[in-house]
C-alpha cells in the first residue's frame, strides 16, 4: 500500500478539496499519512493569490525532495495553473495536475497510464462525506470568479463562476451530518454567485432551507459574501431560522475610500456598503460583521487610508481580517506602481491596533449573557466560536457540543464564559 501526504496551502476551497482527494485516494488504495510522516507520494494543493504564495510551495517541494529524494511530487492547485512549468522543471516534481483536471487526481495516481482526456473530470466530482481535523465542516458550493478585481489573480486560474447542482450540496450536507458534523460553512471562490447561471438569482436561500432541513443540522454560516449580494430573501432566511442559519456574515470590504475601490473594481462604495449593514441590522438581532481589508494598495493616499479607518469605525466589525498590498503579476493592479514598505506596515499597525478594539467593543455587549459555543479545542479549556463568530473559552464542554454558557469577561481576543 502508498503512504500518501496532502499538504493544503491557502482558502476553505482549497481545504474542502484536499479532503475530497484524501477520501478518492483512500478509496484507490493509498494510505493517508501526515505530511511530516515519510511517504511515497505527496501531493501538494496550492495557492496562487499572491507571490509569495507559490514561493512558499516551491519551497516545501524543495524540502519534501531533500528529505525524500525517492519520493514522488505531485503539483495541483491554483499555482498549478499560474506557475505549472516551474514546478515541473523542479527536481521530484512528477506531475502537475491544472484546476480543471484535480478531480480525476486519484485516478491519476491510481494508474498513471490514465490521462484527463480519458477521465473527462469535472470540479464537482470533488465530494467529501467528512472533514478531518475539524469541527466545522466546509461545503462546497461554488467554484470560480466572474467579478474581475484588478488584484485578483484567481478568475484567471480557476476560470468563470460555476455553481454546484443544488442537489449535489444537500446530499453532501446530508452525508457530512450523518457523520456528525453539527455546523456546516457554505464556501465557495464567490459564494455570492450560487445559482445565478442557472436562475438569475441567487439560490442560498433555497439550498439554507432544504439543509435545514436535514436532521443533525443545527448550524449554518457563510463563509463570505459581497455586500452588495445580500439581497432580503438571504436576510428573511437568516432572521426565520431561528439561529439556526447564523447570525453572521463576512463581507470582504478592501478598503473605505470610494477611489481606491474604483480602481481596485469592487462593486459598491462606502455609502452602499454601510447601507447593506444597517439594512441587516434593521432585521437581524446584533449580527456579527467580520471583513478583509487590504492595506497599502498602490493609489491608497494617506486621505484614502483614514476613510478605511473611519468606515471600519461605523461599520462596528467585530473581526478585521488585514492583508498589505502585494503586487501579484497579472493582474491590471501589478502595474501600478507600489507604495513603500514602510508606509504599508504603519497602516497595518495602525488598523491592526483598531481591529483589536473593535473585537473587544463587539464582545463586550455580550458580557452577563448567554451564547451557545460550538466547542472545537477541549485538549486544554474548551474553545469554540458562538454563532456571531466570537471565539469563547468555556469551563466545559466536550469536542462538537453546543453549550450555553454566560460571557463573564473579554481576554486575550476573546470571551470567558462560565
């Protein structure tokens, strides 16, 4: 039997697809081992979103072989498509497998006489029926990207917006709760998309109540969604599901200055973005608002950088996920010139120092009451997230329950619940 390790670099997609091959590969025979355990193939899942993320792949190829001369690499992922022939010229490197063929990389494996035109894979053939090494279970919905951001690498790699059957998603919810899992995150590359090729309107709703239906279903969350997508029959799902489908949502905001998000080609300004915030606060009791942001974008003046300041302010996140601007070759974005390093990194110290206070002032409502932790860590104090995304250290609770606990303070980023 083959010792197989997949190493996963980057999004939830990318992490739902690596548990899809493991599950194909186990099914063909190959024994699945942890990447630091010696093994007779290794297939690496990249990323390509920025440069130093196909640097850091090229450097664990360079480490497996060193380690593992005799071993067999293979290369998949989205730097498989923006860097393949670099991959392949590199010593151990078997085999690159682009986005449209990794479904049909078990087989691959399997017999290496095979090739994809024989196979005729397709991106959705990548199911999972669990989801090892966590709590929470990622489905994926939705692959691709028709938005076209000027720093956006991904569209390219991936390809345009493709949606899962709807069928194909509440099967693979149904099997994931069979399997126990209690919280389910709808991920896709723009989940917002769902559906829309085939209705012309976004089909969450529908697919958030038919896997609400599903017995051992007591949660769903989003992974994240454009602002400007939260239409009011996604709000009406949310608000009749009476917690069930969390109060939560992850809106990718880049920036607050109207310019930069032009010239970055995001599809709102910050009027429209604080506008979907109070019209879902308007109907949803205290959501939860995490967000992107990225700091330090070439036409990003220090004017620009305070109405990003000043927006996150209003917006009342209670998590800043902050990214610097980094060229990405390509990309519209990469030939504008760069700002200096040292002005990227006091502006990431300056929002990181108010994302940390933003998260405290969020939390600290709900100090004194209630909220239901979905437990994910119990090897120390139990840890977990609420359903407004807060993570939470309990006195306890065993791994996947839900326990009601009281807030009793906000430490170290998080709430204390007795």
């Amino acid at each position: 039997m083959k010792r197989c390790a997949v190493l996963t670099f980057g999004c939830k997609v990318n992490q739902h697809e690596s548990q899809a091959l493991q599950e194909g590969l186990r099914l063909r025979g190959f024994e699945i081992v942890d990447p630091a355990d010696p093994a007779d193939v290794y297939v690496l899942n990249t990323c390509t979103v920025t440069e130093t993320a196909y640097a850091e792949a090229a450097r664990v190829v360079r480490r497996i072989h060193r380690r593992s001369p005799e071993a067999e690499i293979t290369v998949t992922g989205c730097a498989a498509d923006s860097h393949g022939d670099q991959f392949l010229g590199m010593p151990g490197v078997r085999r690159v497998v682009v986005h449209d063929e990794k479904s049909a990389l078990p087989l691959l494996l399997e017999d290496p006489r095979l090739s994809p035109e024989d196979l005729k894979p397709s991106i959705f053939d990548l199911t999972i029926s669990r989801f090892d090494g966590h709590t929470r279970a990622f489905l994926k919905i939705q692959d691709g990207c028709d938005l076209r951001c000027s720093f956006c690498i991904i569209p390219q790699v991936r390809g345009a917006s493709q949606s899962r059957p709807l069928e194909e998603a509440v099967e693979e919810g149904r099997r994931l709760a069979e399997n126990g899992y209690r919280e389910i995150v709808l991920t896709g590359v723009h989940v917002g998309s769902f559906g829309k090729e085939v209705s012309g309107r976004s089909l969450i709703p529908d697919l958030v109540e038919r896997l609400l239906a599903i017995p051992g279903i007591a949660r769903l969350r989003l992974s994240s969604i454009e602002a400007n997508e939260v239409d009011d029959r996604l709000i009406e799902a949310m608000r009749g599901s009476g917690g069930r489908f969390c109060p939560h949502f992850h809106l990718p905001l880049q920036s607050g200055d109207d310019g930069v998000l032009r010239d970055m080609r995001r599809r709102y300004n910050p009027a429209q973005f604080l506008r979907t915030l109070d019209r879902i606060r308007a109907r949803i009791d205290e959501p939860g608002f995490t967000t992107d942001v990225i700091v330090g974008f070439p036409t990003e003046t220090d004017e620009a950088f305070e109405g990003t300041l000043d927006l996150c302010r209003k917006a009342e996140f209670s998590r800043i996920h902050i990214f610097p601007y980094s060229h990405r070759r390509g990309t519209d974005a990469s030939r504008l010139p760069d700002l200096p390093g040292a002005v990227k990194k006091a502006r990431l110290n300056e929002l990181r120092a108010l994302a940390g206070q933003l998260t405290e002032r969020f939390a600290s409502r709900f100090i004194g009451r209630e909220v239901e932790v979905l437990v994910e860590e119990a090897a120390g104090p139990p840890t977990g997230y609420t359903e407004r995304y807060l993570k939470a250290t309990l006195a306890s609770g065993g791994p996947n329950q839900i326990v009601r606990a009281r807030a009793g303070a906000f430490r170290d980023g998080g709430l204390l619940c007795a």
